[in-house]
C-alpha cells in the first residue's frame, strides 16, 4: 500500500478523479437551482380580488371627504404559498392617505399594506379624485311623513306626533348643509285603527327638491308616537223653546254653562258640521225659571256626542219683570 502512495501514476489518478467528483458536484448544484427557479416561474399564479373596502385616513375632526369609491379590485400574482392566505384571509389593507392635504380637489394614490412582498399587486382604480371640505355641524328639527295616510279607514284621524327626540345633528360639507330643506321620520299608518306607540324610524333628509342628501345623522332614528282615534270635532250649540209653557208663562231666554260639545264620526260628516244649533227644549212643563237637562242630538251620520246631556237654564219673563222692580 505504501508503494501505491508512492506511485507517481496512481496519486495523479486520485487527483483526477478527485476534481471530477468536485467538477460534477459543483454542476449538479447549479442545475438543480437552475430547475428550482424555472419551478417555481411555472408555478406562478395570479388572483383578482372584487369589492375590497377602500379606507380613507383623514382628520374626521375637521374634515369631511366625498367622491371616494366604497370599493375597489385587488389583483396579485405570484407565488402560491405567498398567495393562497392572502386569498383566504384578505387581511390587508387598501387605502387613501390624506393626512397631508387640506381643503379642495386632490389625485391621490391607493395604496395597499399587509400584502407579502413576494407577490406583484395591482388596484383599480390605482388613482382617484377626492375633494376635501370643512366639517360643518347644525341641528334641524325633525317632521313626521306619513306613508300610505289614504288607507286609514274614515272614521279615525291622525293626531299630532310626538318624537323623540325632536331635533338631530346633521354633519356635513357647509354647501351639503346649506341645502337642507326638510328632515324627516317615516312613519307607515296605513290601516292603524289605534295609537302606535314608540315606533323607531329612519330620518331622512332632503334639499328642495325633494332630493336625498348624502349627510351623517345623529341619531339615525327617532321614536315617534302617533295618536290615532276615532274623528272628533268640537262645536258650539244653541237652544231654542219647543211648545208652549202650560202656565201661560212667556220665556225669557235659554243658556247653558256649556257652550260645546264633542262629536265623532266620518271625517267627511264632521267637515261638514259647523254647529248644533236650534236644540229644542221642552218648555211646555215650565213654569218659572228653571234648570232642565236636555238631550244633544246626534245629526245624520254622527256616531257619538259628548257629553250627551247638558244643563240648561229657562228664565222666563214673568221673573225678569219682577227682577227689575
């Protein structure tokens, strides 16, 4: 063996072989992260994203922004390890800085965050036009709208609402502010036949027009109670003598303490009605002055009076003769 290791041929053999085996393995090496790389090329992959959230960064304090879209597509590409959770988790951000800008028309940039750095993306729009305004707030008192009004049956009507609370915030741009014309809660009574009572509705706002502004609320709703009964109208009465006193006894006059009553019924009939006049009273048991009850009548279509007796006094003329002697 020593003999070999002294042999010139044989060392300069194991040198050879020796460089070939660094040779190939330096070579294979190289390939392999040659086949890596062209691996993973192919195994690029790409998905579109639609309906991401688009999140404005501003001074809310001062400022309110307008023309920005809700929404934007998010596409990306790349590898699949580094996109399949981007895909499923979605949580990343993509968003408009405007920290830095004051009132006015500005181009800005989307931009993205949270997004692995191995992966290209690409947002559409990558652009957009925002306009920056001073932030104005004003409270307006809030009206009741009624929704279908005409199915409420004839005989009931609508009394006045009570909301709660009665006035709301509105903020926004000062020329979105200046346009506001009316700012209502709707409330729906068709076929109500009772009160309805703490019902919560939306408040909505309008210019002019009649067109829905775009402003923030505070709050978005109110309570509203709506007295709903049946149709009342009050009105005055008079009275006048029926028959003939027995006595011979002149009447003097007829009055009453009460000077209205209360009637109810269709809401066509109670327009109608102004008055109960010309209530007779029966005098023919009347002898001097005296104070009777007498009945209201009910007119043609009215459903109830109230009260349905009043007191009335008789004078007659005997007595007021003698009263002045």
């Amino acid at each position: 063996m020593d003999n070999l290791f002294r042999n010139k041929w044989f060392i300069r053999i194991i040198s050879l072989l020796l460089a070939l085996l660094l040779w190939v393995s330096i070579n294979v090496d190289d390939n392999m992260d040659s086949d890596s790389q062209w691996f993973n090329d192919t195994s690029s992959e790409s998905e579109v994203m639609n309906d991401i959230p688009l999140e404005v960064q501003f001074d809310s304090e001062q400022y309110v922004v307008s023309g920005l879209p809700q929404n934007v597509t998010v596409a990306v590409e790349g590898p699949n390890g580094a996109l399949a959770p981007v895909i499923r988790q979605q949580n990343f951000n993509v968003f408009v800085d405007l920290n830095d800008l004051g009132p006015g028309t500005h181009e800005v940039n989307v931009q993205h965050s949270g997004i692995s750095n191995q992966l290209s993306v690409s947002i559409e729009p990558r652009q957009v036009e925002v306009t920056i305004e001073e932030k104005e707030n004003q409270d307006f008192e809030v009206d009741v709208d009624y929704i279908n009004e005409n199915q409420i049956e004839n005989e009931y009507s609508i009394g006045e609402a009570q909301i709660d609370p009665e006035q709301v915030t509105i903020t926004g741009s000062s020329a979105a502010v200046d346009r506001v014309a009316s700012v209502k809660a709707m409330i729906d009574v068709g076929e109500a036949e009772d009160t309805l009572e703490d019902i919560e509705a939306p408040v909505k706002v309008y210019d002019a027009q009649g067109n829905e502004l775009n402003v923030l609320l505070d709050p978005t709703s109110v309570e509203v109670t709506v007295p709903i009964s049946k149709a009342e109208k009050e009105v005055p009465i008079s009275f006048e003598a029926e028959g003939e006193s027995s006595a011979g006894v002149a009447i003097d006059s007829i009055n009453s303490e009460t000077e209205s009553v209360t009637i109810r019924g269709p809401n066509d009939v109670l327009e109608e009605i102004e008055n109960l006049e010309g209530i007779p009273v029966d005098v023919t048991e009347i002898e001097s002055d005296e104070t009777v009850e007498v009945e209201v009548p009910l007119p043609d279509e009215v459903t109830a009076v109230e009260p349905e007796t009043v007191e009335v006094e008789v004078q007659t003329e005997e007595n007021v003769e003698s009263a002045t002697q």
